[in-house]
C-alpha cells in the first residue's frame, strides 16, 4: 500500500504534508517568527521608556489599585439589604428556598426509605441500568459505608449530591450546547467558564455566605460553580469536533438544524457527554468537604472535624464513603447513558421489560424497606460498626517513623521535599520575582501570540496587568512557580501513564478505581499524611496539586488516544510503522484536542489546589484566600482568588492554541 492510498490524516502523521501545530512548530514558521520580530521591535522601542518611568523588577505601585474599600462598602450593602431588597426577597430568596426544598425532599426519602429500602433501591435500579456487576458495586459500597457508622451522614450528602450533580450537568450542557453551536458564544463563555472553574472556592464562600447565610443553599450553589465548568467544555468540545462528513450528509438529507443537532452532532458527542458527567460528580464530591465549611451537613463535615482534631483515621472513615459514592454514581451514569438509544435493554430477563422491571424494582424495594421498618431498623443497626480509626492512625505513625529520614540510598521523603524545593521551587520562584514586570509581560505576549492571535495575546497580556494593578504581583509570582513545578510534573506523568493506559485495556481497567480514589478522596483526607512525610511548606502542596490533577490528565489523554480513527491506524500499520511511529506521528497528532484540553484542566485543577497549599505552608495567592475567609476580609480574599483566574486565564491562553480565520484578515 502508497503512502497516497493512505487517509489524509495517516498522510499528513506519517510525513506527507504534516500540519505544523503546536507551539515548537509554530515558532518555526514564518508567521511565528514574523510575529517575534515584531515583538522584538515593539520591546526596543517600549522597554526604554518603561524602565525609565518605572524603574525596578516588581510591579510599580503607581499602578495599582486599591480595591478594599469598594469591596468593603459592597459588604456592607449586602448585610444591610439582604433582609428587605427586592432581588433577595423575590428572587435570591425564591432560589434558596428551592435549593434547600429540593436537598429535604431527597433526604426525606431516603431516610424514609431507611437503609434496607435505600441499600435495596439503589442496588436494583444499578443492576437494571447497568449491569449485575455495578449493582454489586453498589451493594458492597453501601455496607461498608453503614458499617464504618457514616449512614446518616452518607444519606446526608448523597441528597445533597443528587440535586447538586443534576444542576450542574444541566447548567454545563446548556452552557456547553451554547458554546459548541455557536463560535461567538464559545468565544464569550470561555474566559466565563475558566473564571467559573479556576476561582478557588475559598474566594467565593464568603460573598456565598454573605448573600445566602451559612447553610445548604451557598453549600450547594459553590458546588455548581465549581463542578459544572468540566460538562460544559466537554459538552462542547463533543459538538465542535463533530464528523463534518456525517453532519453533511445528514443536511443533505433536509434535515433542519434541530433535527441535526438531536440526530447527528448530541450521538456522535455522547463519549464526551458521559465523560462530562463523569468529571462533574467527580468534581461535585470533591467539594464535600469545603461546602462543609459554610454549612452543609454530611461526610464533609466528618472529615473536617476529624481533620481538625488531627484524626488521619476519623478522617478515613467518612472519605471512604465519599470515594465509593463517587464509583457508584460514575459507573451506573456511565452505564446508563451507554443504553440511551439502544433498541433492546439486556439489564433484566427477557420478559422483564420497560415499565415492568421498574414496577418490580418498586414493589421490591418497598417490600424491604417495610421489612426494614418492621424490624425497627430504619437506621444502620450500631451493633453492626467496624472501627478502623486506630489501625489507621497507628500505620501513619509508622510511616513517618520509617519514611520521613533515614531511608538508605534513596533518602527519606523530608530530603526528597527538600531537593525539590531547593532544585526547582526556589529558582522557578527567584527567577519569576528578579525578572521585571514589563519582562514578564513581553514573555507572555510572544508566547500566546506565537501559538494564538493577538486576540489571544492582548487577553493573556491584560490577564497580568490585571494582577499588578490589583497589588498582587510578587505573591502571584511564587504562586506561578509553584503551579508551573506541579504541572509540569502532572502533565509528565499524566501522559505517559494516559499513554500506557490507552495501550492496554487492562491496564487501564486496574487504573480506573485508582483514578476514582485519587480524585474523589478529599484533598483535606491525605494533607496530613503529606505534611506528615514532607513536612510543612511548599513541597507538599505541590504534591497535593499532582495527586489531584492527575486523574483527570489520565482519563482525558487516554480516552483521546482511543478515539483515534481506527481507519488511520490500520493504514498506518499497513504502511509498516512501528507502534513507536503510529503513536508519535499518527495518535499524538490526531489526539491533540483532547491533550490540549487535557492540559487545560491540568491548569485548572492544579490552580484548585493552591488553596489547600496555602493551609500547609504554600503560602502566596493560596494563603491570602484562606486568611481572607477566616477573618470575613472580603477585600484580601477575593482580590487574591481573582488573581488566581488571572493566572489560570494567562496559563489557558499560552497553553491552548487559538484557530486563525481563514478570511486572510487578522493576524
């Protein structure tokens, strides 16, 4: 077989007129250097002149901004007015009131149903979505949850849970819908979605509670705002990458743009819609926790009342829940939306179909929760607890006794922490704060504008002013290294594990549960055990940020990979490339979308993490948040958590190469 036998995109991968993309490449052409020479003549006339007026490394404070007192007279009108002004009482309080509606109906029931009825329900309508093995998942899940003594508490946040994942995938498709219809909208909501999900949590709880009060409605709507993000670029990332063949075809047919949408471009997305839900309930109960800082009841607030007697097994108890809550809602969704479509469902015996098998669902589980409450058990029955809280507790005690000094040859992890600290955190940090300012600027410009537009450099350029103007600038530095370190070694070991998963379903099968602990356990779950290994400082924050972007890196390389054009990969088998070659010329490049959305939300949940390093020694943006929360200083925290956006929105545009329009205008 010809290499001009072959698809264009095996063509294109294997050396016939191979695409220049991706930033290496981009400087290479003529257009990129173009735009560095140009940039190189703007700095010589411009450099001058603004070292002359401004002197010195750091930001010059003639140019910045002091926000506190608006902020602080915002805070004062909000507590004044939320009793009586009309957009509380009509609306705002219309919201709340529905909010926590909606959390006590689902809670009622469960507790109604009582853990006979609950255990029952949820193991059934597994087996009938998805499966016997799923709903055997979920049957062990919750056992051991009643009998590490969190059933109330698990009933607790799964209502929570359920209102909260089923608004956020219905504000991330409709935003998602929006953005993968429409190219102005996409371009709208982007900086929309990345100040949604960038914006640490700790800086928007207290304009949340200040509006909404301490409780379930500001628990809930902070967990909107930060799980919904994840459904809505996936949602459009399905819509835009859409076969234009297929879509083709189907308008050729007459069919009208609903009829296209609903037929051609939502079947072809539902990889990554099911991949959307997955991220968002992942997302959702990763906030469990912090949401029980404002209010809301459950196995977050276990977790933080363990975490604030020091009690690494207390802890435990109430994270394993949460982990196994999360494998059970990923996989029946998963599951389930696999079926949508299907002309025959196989969950059940054959002659149990449709509206049959859920009347017999129901009259099961109605039958076991009224043995349950027959039996006076409508709760887990106390006899029934396992306590693991000590073993786990003495096993942290011998790690650092073994671990943290005093290993042979490789060294302890307190000398590892140190290397990395002395080797790469303080050079990156020295290096960020010595430079000067209209430096930085200029480094970020050539490098979104050499991959992107100007548009894309002028919105990366401003995103850094911004954080000098808001008097941030030499925090926001130690903040950069530190983001920069973890993901630099987030995206090494993302892609090389996502690389390996993508090879070997297998491997990727024994990955999985892996993936759902790592990034559903709370991250306040193993901050003790780092600091306990790696002390306190910025190391182990560093750490934290690595272990809970990682998943996510994974599953997105992996599931990028997999969706290559099988038609391209046995072309370029055919043409003798070696499996080395097929993954370096043909995989890598038609999968880049999914990497480079993949190193978007290795930015982004990195920058989610810097906030739990400032609460162990990180220090910078992360720590300024977390005082700002503590002392009700809405000015500190929230101008801090805004110049956390501003690096995250810098970090997305030198990172995620923007289209040119093939108009030939514009550069």
């Amino acid at each position: 077989m010809s290499t001009a036998s072959a698809p264009p995109a095996v063509q294109r991968g294997l050396g016939a007129d191979a695409p220049k993309a991706g930033p290496l490449k981009a400087l290479l052409d003529r257009r990129g250097l173009a735009k560095l020479l140009l940039l190189a003549v703007a700095a010589a006339v411009l450099v001058p002149l603004v070292h002359a007026a401004w002197p010195g490394a750091a930001w010059p404070s003639a140019l910045t901004v002091d926000l506190s007192g608006p902020l602080g007279k915002t805070s004062d009108w909000i507590i004044d007015n939320r009793d009586n002004h009309w957009l509380f009482v009509y609306f705002l309080g219309h919201l709340s009131n529905a909010v926590v509606i909606s959390v006590r109906a689902v809670y009622l029931l469960l507790l109604a149903l009582g853990w006979t009825g609950v255990t029952a329900g949820v193991t059934l309508i597994a087996w009938r979505v998805a499966g016997w093995r799923i709903a055997a998942t979920a049957l062990v899940s919750l056992l051991v949850s009643g009998a590490l003594g969190m059933w109330v508490p698990t009933m607790q946040t799964l209502a929570l849970m359920v209102v909260a994942v089923a608004a956020s995938v219905v504000v991330g498709a409709l935003l998602g819908l929006a953005a993968g219809l429409s190219e102005r909208l996409f371009r709208i909501l982007r900086p929309v979605l990345d100040t949604m999900q960038v914006l640490p949590a700790f800086a928007y709880l207290l304009p949340v509670v200040l509006i909404f009060g301490i409780g379930v409605p500001a628990a809930l709507l902070a967990t909107v705002i930060y799980a919904a993000p994840p459904m809505a670029r996936l949602t459009a990332l399905g819509l835009r990458g859409a076969d234009p063949g297929v879509l083709e075809a189907v308008s050729s047919l007459g069919a009208t743009g609903r009829q296209r949408l609903l037929t051609a471009r939502l079947p072809l997305a539902r990889k990554e819609l099911l991949l959307g839900v997955n991220q968002t309930i992942m997302m959702a109960l990763s906030m469990v926790v912090i949401a029980s800082m404002i209010g809301a009841a459950g196995l977050g607030d276990r977790v933080y009342q363990a975490l604030a007697s020091v009690d690494v097994g207390a802890a435990l108890s109430a994270a394993i829940p949460i982990v196994l809550l999360a494998i059970v809602m990923d996989r029946t969704t998963a599951a389930a939306g696999a079926r949508i479509g299907a002309t025959a469902n196989t969950a059940g015996p054959a002659w149990l179909r449709g509206w049959q098998v859920w009347t017999g669902v129901a009259a099961l589980t109605a039958l076991l929760t009224l043995i349950g409450r027959l039996t006076g058990s409508a709760v887990w029955p106390g006899a029934w607890f396992v306590d693991i809280a000590h073993p786990v507790n003495d096993f942290k005690e011998w790690m650092v006794d073994h671990l943290y000094s005093g290993v042979p040859v490789i060294g302890g992890t307190a000398d590892w922490a140190a290397h990395f600290t002395n080797w790469v955190l303080n050079p990156l940090r020295d290096g960020l704060t010595a430079l000067p300012w209209y430096g930085t600027l200029l480094i970020v410009a050539a490098l979104a504008w050499v991959i992107g537009t100007w548009r894309t450099a002028l919105t990366a350029v401003l995103a850094m002013a911004a954080i000098g103007v808001l008097g941030v600038w030499k925090p926001s530095m130690n903040t950069l290294s530190q983001v920069l370190a973890a993901l630099a070694v987030t995206l090494v070991l993302g892609f090389g594990t996502g690389i390996l998963a993508a090879g070997s379903k297998r491997f990727e099968a024994i990955l999985r549960p892996v993936l759902d602990v790592m990034q559903t356990m709370p991250q306040f779950v193993y901050l003790i055990p780092v600091v306990a290994l790696f002390a306190v400082g910025r190391a182990p924050a560093a750490a934290a940020a690595v272990v809970y972007a990682l998943p996510a890196v994974i599953r997105i390389t992996t599931q990028g990979l997999r969706q290559v054009d099988p038609a391209a990969m046995e072309s370029a088998r055919s043409l003798g490339a070696t499996r080395w070659q097929m993954l370096r010329q043909v995989q890598l490049p038609l999968a880049r979308p999914a990497l480079l959305l993949a190193v978007n939300q290795g930015v982004v949940l990195v920058l989610a993490v810097v906030i739990i390093g400032g609460l162990v020694g990180g220090g910078a943006l992360g720590y300024d948040v977390v005082t700002g929360l503590a002392t009700g200083d809405l000015a500190l925290g929230l101008v801090a958590g805004v110049a956390i956006v501003c690096l995250g929105l810098m970090l997305d545009r030198v990172t995620q190469p923007t289209e040119r329009r093939t108009t030939g205008k514009g550069a």
